[in-house]
C-alpha cells in the first residue's frame, strides 16, 4: 500500500506531510502492531484512515475500540470526503489533534520504530 496507495491517500498525504498541518509531524502507512495505520501523528497517538468501499464497519469499528484502547484514538473518513471536501476533512483533523494532550512516551506506551544505533543507546 506504501508503493501504491489510493489517489485519496495521496490528497491528503499532501497536507499532511512535512508538518503541514499545524506544524503536526505524520507517517504514512505506520506500524501499531498488529495494525497499520494509514496516517498516524505520533505526538498526539492520532491514527487516521482513509475508507474505501471495501471496508467492512463492524470489523473498523472492532479496530479502532481495541486501539483506542491501548491510546490511540481514530479518525475516519471516507474516500469522497477526501476528494470532495479535503478542507473539512482537515479541519477535524487538525481539531482533534489541537483537542488531544500530548503523549506520554515509554517502553510500555508504544515500541520505538527502529532500534537504537550500535553504541548508542
């Protein structure tokens, strides 16, 4: 999905990445294990996914309770909210980041990306 991903998930890629959006930092296809994340801003622990037709509600809805869970609430929105209405979409995003207190990072709050550097950490 990284090497191909939908023209809506390009559209907002482009207002998200380099901080665009309130200076908020965004990955793109982002790992939280078992899932991954379409957009995830790490600072706030905000996950946002962008739903095509072949999303099944009962089984996102199943996801994003068991993420919320372990503290990383979701946005969704759908692939014509993002073509048709790109500026609303990012308004509640940016809304629900400015709303959420910053993130408490640990070893038991969320595993480092990458591993440290040999002989530097």
């Amino acid at each position: 999905m990284r090497r191909e991903p939908t023209e809506p998930e390009k559209r907002l890629w482009r207002h998200l990445s380099g901080s665009q959006l309130g200076g908020f930092k965004f990955r793109r296809q982002a790992a939280i294990p078992p899932f991954v994340a379409d957009f995830f801003c790490p600072a706030k622990g905000l996950i946002v996914e962008v739903d095509g037709e072949t999303h099944i509600a009962e089984a996102d809805a199943r996801r994003d309770a068991m993420l919320a869970a372990r503290g990383f609430p979701t946005i969704r929105c759908s692939n014509r909210d993002v073509m048709s209405n790109v500026d609303g979409v990012l308004t509640v995003i940016r809304q629900t980041l400015e709303d959420l207190p910053d993130r408490c990072w640990g070893a038991s709050t969320y595993p480092t990306p990458t591993p440290p550097l040999k002989g530097r950490g």
